[in-house]
C-alpha cells in the first residue's frame, strides 16, 4: 500500500433509517486517527469533510429510494474528491456516514482501477433495488448500484456502468440477508463469506481464500468496511446492529491479514453511531481496525 494517505469525512445520514452516522467522522477522528496512522510511518492529510444535505431541509419524494437526489448530488462530489486522491498519488480513506458513500467511493476508484476488486465487510449485503428493498433507505443498495442494478441516476452517477463485476466481489461476515439479496447473490454468482463460513473455517481460513481469489482477478482492491460487521457486543454504536458477528480479535486478525497481502488501494469505513455507542467505544474499534488494515504491528 501507498505510504501517503488522504482522509476524506462524509457526514451523510440521508441514506440511512436512523439518525447519528452524521457524526461518525468527528467521532472516528476524535479517537486519534490521524495519529494513529502517523505512528506508522504514513503521511496522512485530512481534507475535511464533504458539505451535505441535512434531512430536515428536503422531503422524500420516493418512499422505495429515499433521498435519491441528496444522496446522488453528496456521491458525485465524492467520486470526484476520489478520483483527484488517486491521480495525486494518494490512498483514499473516506469516513461515513452511511453506507451510501460506497456509491461516490467506488465509482471514483472504479475510474483509475478498470477491474476493481470489492471486500465488502458487513453483516449486510447491500444487495438490494428500490424493487426489493424493505425501506427505500439507499445505504442498503451501494453494491448493487455498484454493479450497475438499482435507480439509473444512481448506477449512472461519473457516466459509466457498471464500476465492478458480480466476480470481483467478495462479502465477509454476512448474517442478515434479505429475500431479493439472497436471490441476487445466487444468480450474480457472488462470493459470500457468511458468519457460518467463518464459523467453521476460521478467520484465518476465510481471509486467505478471499485474499487469494481477489489477487488472481483484480487490479486493486477497495475494502468497504461497515462497523456492524462486528458483533454487537464490540462495536455497539451502530444503526442496525446483527448479534452473533465477527468479533474484535476476528476482525482485527482480517485487517492484519489485508495488510500482510499489500493490495488495497483504497477503504471506506462506515456506520460509526456516536449516539447509540458507549463512550466512543465503535470508534476506537474503528480507528483501531484501520491500524491494523495499514499495517500496525504489535512487534
């Protein structure tokens, strides 16, 4: 991985059902991030945060893809704050904010990697079309508009389709599916590391086989990290928690594993609540995770 890094906040809640993801950035930041990732070696500038909408200023107009045209406008400035990042040189760490923010990050990646490997870390698959989805809330159908399904303002957005192939996808830690994902995964081909694969096989098991796979068909991989991947118990300051998930050592033993195979080129981390956490704890998680990701060791 690239040894500069530029971190990139996304304030954005529209695409979620509850309040608070808003803050995440500030949180993930309040918890030493950027010093954290100084102490490893890196240089890391902070752009700041992306200005977005506020929900009490707009009205949903349409209940199966809520706040489409916020969310749209927030992602296509976010695709190209990505894009620009990479052309410098630069590694892209974007802080949510829900996660509809894959959208703009994927889509500006996907500009500068033609065949862009996704480890989509996350109880949920995001799998889900304003047809399928059970709340019209757009942080459940990033990776489907990434692969070119969903509202075509969305799919469209930098003027090109699909940003990945259903092949180049991997999903770790799934648990909570619902009926049009299930049916997506097995007709699409995608490969799904649920909490019953990690069960049985190990973390480690897991992660070398996704590892292995990603590496043989990509030409960089994007690592779209949703807190609630982890257990309730160890990162409970997220918006639709799923008990029984990865736990803190699990997760971190997956980020030391990325780090070992120095592939990605660029990372998301999402859904940090300060409002339903417990004195920061989901953020610390969070920052600590990235360390890992970036290569901290404890020797």
């Amino acid at each position: 991985m690239q040894k500069d890094i530029t971190i990139i906040g996304v304030p954005l809640d529209l695409g979620a059902g509850r309040r608070g993801v808003d803050m995440g950035p500030s949180a993930m930041r309040y918890a030493n991030l950027k010093e954290r990732l100084e102490r490893s070696g890196y240089d890391v500038v902070d752009l700041g945060n992306l200005n977005v909408p506020l929900p009490e200023t707009y009205k949903v107009e349409n209940t199966s893809v809520r706040y489409m045209k916020e969310v749209k406008q927030v992602n296509e400035e976010l695709a190209v704050s990505v894009e620009k990042i990479i052309e410098e040189g630069r590694f892209p760490l974007v802080l949510g904010g829900d996660h509809s923010i894959a959208i703009g990050v994927i889509a500006g990646v996907a500009k500068k990697k033609k065949n862009l490997g996704v480890l989509w870390f996350d109880a949920h698959a995001d799998l889900n079309t304003p047809e399928t989805s059970p709340s019209g809330n757009i942080h459940g159908m990033p990776l489907a508009v990434s692969l070119g399904y969903g509202a075509p303002e969305l799919v469209n957005i930098m003027d090109y389709y699909p940003k990945v192939k259903p092949e180049n996808v991997v999903i770790i830690g799934a648990r909570a599916l619902d009926k049009g994902e299930r049916s997506f995964i097995k007709e699409k081909g995608i490969k799904v590391f649920t909490m019953h694969e990690i069960d049985r096989m190990g973390m480690a098991n897991v992660m070398e086989e996704a590892i292995s796979y990603l590496r043989k068909c990509t030409d960089g991989v994007h690592l779209s990290l949703d807190l609630d991947g982890l257990d309730p118990n160890d990162s409970p300051g997220v918006g639709t928690p799923v008990t029984g998930g990865v736990s803190f050592r699990e997760g971190h033993l997956a980020m030391e594993m990325l780090a070992d195979a120095n592939f990605l080129t660029s990372a998301e981390f999402v859904e940090v609540n300060p409002i339903l956490d417990n004195r920061n704890k989901t953020a610390h998680v969070a920052v600590s995770l990235m360390a890992s990701a970036f290569g901290e060791k404890l020797l």
